[in-house]
C-alpha cells in the first residue's frame, strides 16, 4: 500500500536555493491555462518557490512578492503568454477575488501561481495543483503537493521525474 495516495508527492528542501530550483523545474513544465495554489505559514517559501516558477516559465522580468499590488503580469519573451501571480493575504473572501479581476486572469491567457489561495477558494476552479508548504527548521521546508484532476496529476507526474527521475 502506497504512503501517498495518488495525486500526492513530498519533497523536502533544504535551502532557499533548492526551492528557487524546484520551482524551477515546475515552471518549465506549466502550460497557459494552469493554476498552482501555494499555501503555508509566512516565511515557509511560497514566494521563493514562486520566483523559481517564473525563472522556469521563461518570464522577462523576475518575479517578486505582489503583497501590496496583489497581482503581477509576468510576460514570456518567446511566445508572449503571460505568468499571474497572485498573493491573495490581504484578501478576505471569495467576493475579493473579483476586485482584482479574477475571471480574466483565470481565463487561459497564461499560467497562474496564487499564494494563499485560502482566502478565496471558492472563487477558484477546484482542479489545480495545490501545495502546502511547511516549516521544518530554519533552512528545511516539506513541500506536500496535491494534484486534483487528470491534467494535474500528469503536471505532477512530469515535476517528480524532472525533480528526482523517477515518475509514478
């Protein structure tokens, strides 16, 4: 019997520099249309992991952390498709979810990486490749990715064999 069921994987970082890189290799892989959900306490690395994803999405410019703007446009110089990143914190419900114009940034122009999607999950498709990110000790964080629907378990099947080469 399998420790995880299926759509689950874990994976433990040990530095800043690992989870830029695991984002990384997420990024490579995404698609327009994607959403990845990341959760977990302040300081446990969304926004690292976040950066990683953009440097692998091939964004233009770095990502950084949108707490006071809420989102950024991220646009990929070979093909134009764009990167929203979100971080949802000072949001409160699923209704603050359309002041920053969620349908639109929903619609498949490009991938989309939301930290704290809690706060408006309702709002949010239910398939998507969520990740909980936990604090170990002070350069130690679990990653527990949840992949909900076929597309997103291929998604995490394709990151577990580029992260340590071995697939489902």
């Amino acid at each position: 019997m399998p420790i995880l069921r299926e759509g689950e994987f874990d994976i433990i970082s040990h530095s800043v520099e690992q989870t830029r890189r695991l984002g990384v290799r997420l990024g490579s892989l995404l698609q327009a249309g994607d959403m990845i959900c990341l959760s977990g306490d302040l300081g446990a690395g969304k926004t690292a992991f976040a950066i990683g994803i953009g440097e692998g999405w091939g964004a233009k410019v770095p990502l950084t952390s949108p707490t006071f703007s809420l989102v950024h446009e991220h646009e990929r110089a070979r093909d134009k498709l764009l990167l929203f990143h979100l971080d949802c914190y000072r949001l409160h419900s699923p209704a603050d979810a359309d002041t920053i114009g969620i349908d639109d940034i929903l619609s498949g122009r490009g991938a989309v990486v939301i930290e704290w999607p809690e706060h408006i999950d309702a709002a949010l498709p239910r398939e998507r490749l969520g990740i909980e990110l936990h604090i170990i000790e002070p350069t130690r964080r679990n990653f527990l990715f949840d992949a909900t629907g076929k597309h997103y378990e291929t998604l995490l099947d394709q990151f577990r064999g580029a992260s340590i080469g071995v697939n489902k």
